[in-house]
C-alpha cells in the first residue's frame, strides 16, 4: 500500500509560498478564498509543474468566472 502526504494552508497567501518551496504532485483549492482566488494558485502550480493535476472546487463560483484563464478546460 502506498503512502500520501497531505499537505494543508489556512490562506492562498500561504499556499502560494507552499508551492513555491516544495515540489507537489496535485494541487486542490477552493475557487473562493480568503485571501484571494484559487485561480491564481492554479496558475502559480502550473506554472512550477508543467502538466500538474488541479482540482478547483466551489459552491459557489460566479457565473463570470473564467476557468480557461486559470489553464482549465
């Protein structure tokens, strides 16, 4: 059985300088943060890993929102 690490961050301010120091595999955000837009964390991610898997939910996301913009489908 494989092991998985799991790492966590209380704000997209944090989370942003997580992804910048270590090196991670998947990246799953809320859309709406506190701080910001998971959005920008998609793009941070994928810029550092070419070819990263993201998941971006939310419960809420505006209809405006413009997920091509993040690297989505």
């Amino acid at each position: 059985m494989e092991a998985y690490s799991v790492t966590l961050a209380s704000s997209g301010r944090e989370a942003a300088t997580l992804i910048s120091e270590n090196n991670y595999d998947v990246l799953v955000t809320d859309f709406e943060l506190q701080d910001g837009l998971g959005t920008e964390l998609v793009k941070l991610f994928r810029k550092k890993k070419e070819g990263a898997k993201s998941f971006l939910v939310s419960g809420s996301a505006p209809e405006d929102v413009r997920l091509k913009d993040a690297g989505f489908d």
